[in-house]
C-alpha cells in the first residue's frame, strides 16, 4: 500500500486491489466508449476521408461541412425536420409514460393482491419474454391495420406499451417490497390506488428509472415500428428520416453520407441526456422499511 | 349465532373478492394490451405456419399441416446450419455476457472516485442504439477497425512481430469476443445495478460487524439477493441474443416474408416459429434450474422468524407457487 498527499492534507491510500480495479475498469471505458469516438470522429471527417480505404477510425482533418451539409439538406427538404423531432419525442415520451404507469401498477397488483390467474398471467409474460416482435410482425400489423390505427400517432404507441420485459422487471422489484407497509397503510384508510402512487412507487425508483432509461432508449431507436405502421413522410420518426436525408430507403446517395453522419451523431444526444438524468436515480438506493424481521 | 358466523364468513370473502377485483382491474391495461398485441397476433402466427396463403388481400388461408416444417428441415439447405450456428454462438456469449455485466455492475456500485463517468461511459454502447444507429455504425465497418489491431495503430508494430501470429490472432479473438459482449451488456450491467442497489447496506454492516470478509460478503450476500435480478438478467441475455438484429438467421428468416422475393409469409412464421420453440425450451431449462436458488423477500423474513412455524410453511408455499 502507497499512501500519497492529497490536497488538503488528505492521503490517498493505494492499494494493489484498487489499482486493479481502475485499470479493469479503463479497459473496460476504453472499449466501451469506442462506437462514440467513432461516431463523433465521423460527424467531423470531410468527404474524402469518409470513403478513405481502408477506413481510418480518427479523423484527421476535422471539418464542420458535414453539419452544413445537413441543415441544407434539412432545410430543403418537403417536411420540416422539427416534425420528425418532434414525432420521436411524442412517440417515445408518450411510451415511456404509460409502461411505465401499466407496468408497475400491473406488477404491483400481480404481486400484491395476487388476483385469480396470476400465475397464468405470469406463464404469459415469461413466454412472451422470448418472442420477438419479428415472427408476430405481420399478425401484430394486420391488428393494427384492422383497428384503423395505420399512420396515426397511436399505432406507433400503443403496440409498445405492453411489453413482457418492462412488467418482469417491475415484478422483481415489487416482490422485494414489505407486504406489512401496505397493510399498514390500508389499515391508516388509504385507498389502494394512493397506496400504489405515493407509497409503492417513490420507493421503487430504481425501478422505474431503469425502466425509462430503457424504454426511452430502445423507442428512440427504433425503426421498425415507423416504418411498417407508418407510411405517410410527416408521421417519421428520425430513425427514418436518417434515411430521408441519406437520400431514400434504396440506398445512401454518396454525397450525403456526411450529413447522415452528423445527424446520427445529434440523434443520440437526446438518449444520452435521458441516461445522465435517470442514472442518478438509478443508484437510489430502494427506502428499506424500519421494519424488524 | 350460527347465523352470525356465516354472514361474517360472507363478508370475508366478498372482501377478498373484493382485493382480487381491484388488483384484476390494475392489471387490466397490461392484460388487454397483451392480448391484443401480443397473444392474437401469435395465434395468428402460428396459425399461418400450418398454412398456405390463398390471397394476401383478406389474408384468407387454408390447412396445409406440417408442410412448412419439413421443407425447412429436409429441402432448405441453408436453415438448419444457420440456425445451429446461431445457437452455438448465443449459448457461447451468454455466460460471457452475464458474468462481465455482473463484474462491472459490482464494480459500478462500490464507491470509487469518477463513478459517474464510469457509468456513462459502460453504458454508450447501449445509449447509440440496440437498432438502427448502431447498425450504421456497424456497415461503415467500426467493429472491423476495431479488431484489426494488426494496422498498428493500437499496438505498435514491433510488438506485434515479437510476438508472432498465433499469439497475435488470439489477441485479436479475444479483442473481437470482448468488442461484441461489451457493446451489448449495457442492459444487463443496468438491471444487475438496479438489483445491487435494492440490497439493504444493513445487511453488509451487520456482516461486517461479525467480521465477513469482501469476498465472504459476494457470495454470502450479494449473489443470493441479486438472484432475481440474475434471473432477469439471464432471459433477457439468451432471448436478446437469440434476436439481435445482427443475426444472421433472423435475417434470413425475415428475408422469406419481407426480403427481395418474398411474400412466403406462411414459411417465414413457421421458420420463426421453429426457432423460438428452442428459446423456449432452452430459458425453460434456466428457468426451472434457477427456480430454487431465486431469493424472494418473503423467504428471508421468514428465515429471520423462526417462533411462527405455521407462518413458515405458508410462505415457503408462496413461494414455491412462484
């Protein structure tokens, strides 16, 4: 063990097991912080240096022409681009919002009341954990279909709401809270709703923070749900609309593969700032009960 | 007072009735949702799997039987190695993932200087996009410049001739291994996190007070009460990496009913559906090997309340209904 003068006349204490754990964890940062580096070094490289073979993963001479690039692109486009933002924002706040509500109120009430069924519905939920949207695509868009829900708002949402992952999770986290802080409060005359809001819920932050962090993440980037269920240019979300300004579904037009370079780089600054915000959260640690076992 | 007795009985159970009305009502949104989105659409599916489509408009079909299955075991040539590769890869990753997800979600959670930044940094990856950005990425070919060390830009040149091929090589596999579980651990380091933080700090006081070591305090305590959260963990593994948009057999599958020369929706659900029958079984087997080793709250409580023998059975009943 090294012990080195801090400031403040503090010592930093070295230890072998320590230093290990830093350089693990750097290792760690350094692979995991690759895709950004990449993306941000792509934003900036000029048009030669995008189609350099082989490619080179630092730029070397950085440039702000890509960005231009893509406010004209976006402002010559038929659709503002502020329509597309604002598209993925309402889809995906509006999704985060109600799993988040349908989820843990689900949950909390499958643990707690235990209603006829809920282990069936469980059985459900852990197989449903398993399928993917992909082999229930074209069944899942014949519903939609048939519920006129094509090109609005609500085929975009709604299919996205009851996803067997975000009520497991919350269920994980639901069985670990005390009964006897429930029935406390039932005996106080809370009603069973206020119990859930202003009891259950504050405590399960992690929870739910983890569920939005990810909710929101995977929403945002999603692309498949705009492009079957909407077919109109201004219900497009950006996942798609990268697509629009790379010049349309057939394939990147070479010279606009800079602004679809700059605008993959912005449209990762609303997950990042969503992450930053929640993660805070995250590590809340859950309020344990004073109560004695 | 018989009389008495009985409408007390009555009354007990219009309540319970009552409780298990409510919660029923709390579900509802979620049971409707799922059955709409979810379970007719599957019916459907499966449904189109032993059928033949006679028109697209209407999507009228007809009884065919197992004719999609057999034609995806005996005549496609390209399904059954595709999908034997596609298992050996997700059953080769999953421990992988797992295990380093748990190792950097421990770490995440102990008080180290710069945790923030740590924390964001793990979870980039995860933030880019489990879709499309990250597949941009990924077609301008980053996870190749990534694992080519041999360019000489992360390890010098010199260094690399000392060493030789071989070792070079296996340097550049474990690169490449540690590249694509990394990038896609950033859920699971995210639910190991939630789960590490669920854990009351009373219990590691008191371990210590009784002078558990770290290591003691890891196995003792933070394994079994993570359990749950290992358990979620571990679907969502197996399940994501069975989906992920990078593999290569979802694609062919999806080829079939949306790619170039497609419209065989009939063959593409029974396909899907060969292959997510073995996601079944393969997280029912962890499922129910897990099942025993999940730690519930309830349990533990119980474990703490030894005079009340009677409650003790109840609640290791509920917790085997699990």
């Amino acid at each position: 063990m090294i012990k080195i003068k801090w400031f403040r006349g503090q010592w930093l204490h070295i230890t072998a097991g320590k230093t290990l754990m830093y350089a693990f964890m750097l290792v760690m940062v350094a692979f995991t912080s690759l895709p950004l580096i990449f993306l941000v070094n792509t934003a900036f490289k000029p048009m030669e240096e995008l189609f350099l073979f082989p490619p080179r993963f630092f730029v070397m001479r950085p440039v702000l022409t890509n960005f231009t690039d893509l406010v004209f692109v976006v402002s010559s486009a038929a659709v503002p681009f502020t329509r597309f933002f604002f598209n993925s924002l309402f889809v995906t706040v509006s999704i985060v919002f109600l799993t988040v509500l349908v989820s843990s109120l689900g949950a909390y009430a499958l643990v707690k009341f235990k209603p006829p069924g809920a282990t069936a519905i469980f059985s459900i939920v852990i197989m449903a954990l398993m399928f993917s949207p992909h082999v229930t695509r074209i069944p899942t868009y014949m519903v939609v279909n048939s519920l006129g829900l094509i090109n609005t708002y609500w085929a975009l949402i709604l299919p996205n709401i009851a996803v067997a992952f975000n009520i497991f999770l919350m269920k994980q986290f639901m069985e670990q809270y005390p009964n006897e802080l429930i029935e406390a409060a039932r005996i106080d005359g809370a009603r069973e709703f206020k119990i859930f809001w202003s009891l259950v819920m504050p405590s399960m932050a992690p929870a739910w923070s983890t569920l939005i962090v990810f909710t929101f993440v995977t929403n945002w980037n999603d692309f498949f749900s705009p492009l079957i269920y909407v077919t109109s240019q201004a219900m497009r979300t950006l996942p798609l609309a990268l697509q629009v300004i790379g010049g349309g579904p057939a394939g990147m037009t070479v010279g606009r593969a800079g602004a679809v370079a700059a605008a993959t780089l912005l449209m990762t600054i609303p997950t990042v700032i969503t992450f930053t915000v929640m993660q805070g959260r995250v590590m809340e640690t859950m309020v344990h009960s004073g109560i004695k076992g | 007072m018989t009389k008495q007795k009985r409408k007390r009985k009555l009354f007990r159970v219009s309540m319970r009735a009552r409780e298990a009305l409510e919660g029923l009502f709390f579900v509802l949104p979620f049971i409707i949702g799922v059955a709409v989105f979810f379970a007719y659409p599957l019916f459907i599916s499966l449904r189109l799997s032993v059928s033949q489509i006679d028109a697209i408009i209407g999507f009228r079909m007809s009884f065919v039987g197992i004719e999609h299955f057999t034609r995806a075991f005996l005549i496609d040539i390209n399904f059954v190695p595709m999908f034997l590769i596609a298992i050996r890869n997700t059953l080769l990753q999953f421990p992988l993932t797992v295990l380093l997800a748990l190792i950097i979600a421990v770490m995440l959670n102990k008080n180290i200087k710069g945790r923030g930044v740590f924390r964001v940094a793990i979870f980039i990856p995860f933030l880019l996009g489990t879709g499309e950005v990250m597949n941009q990425l990924l077609n301008q070919g980053v996870e190749n410049q990534v694992l080519n060390i041999l360019d000489g830009t992360i390890i010098p040149y010199n260094v690399l001739f000392y060493f030789g091929e071989t070792v070079v090589m296996g340097v550049q596999n474990i690169f490449g291994m540690l590249v694509t579980v990394l990038w896609g651990s950033g859920v699971q380091v995210l639910l190991f996190l939630s789960g590490l933080q669920g854990i009351s700090p009373a219990l590691y006081e008191s371990a210590k007070i009784d002078g558990a070591t770290e290591w003691e305090m890891f196995w003792k305590i933070t394994i079994p009460m993570i359990s749950p959260m290992m358990l979620l963990v571990i679907i969502y593994t197996i399940a994501d990496s069975f989906l992920d948009v990078r593999n290569p057999l979802l694609a062919y599958i999806e080829g079939f009913a949306f790619g170039p020369g497609g419209g065989q929706f009939a063959y593409s659900a029974a396909l899907g559906w060969i292959y997510f029958s073995f996601i079944l079984v393969v997280i029912g087997i962890v499922f129910g090997g897990m099942k025993r080793y999940i730690h519930t709250n309830e349990a533990e409580r119980v474990k703490k309340d030894v005079s009340t023998k009677k409650k003790r059975i109840l609640t290791i009943d509920r917790k085997r209904k699990y």
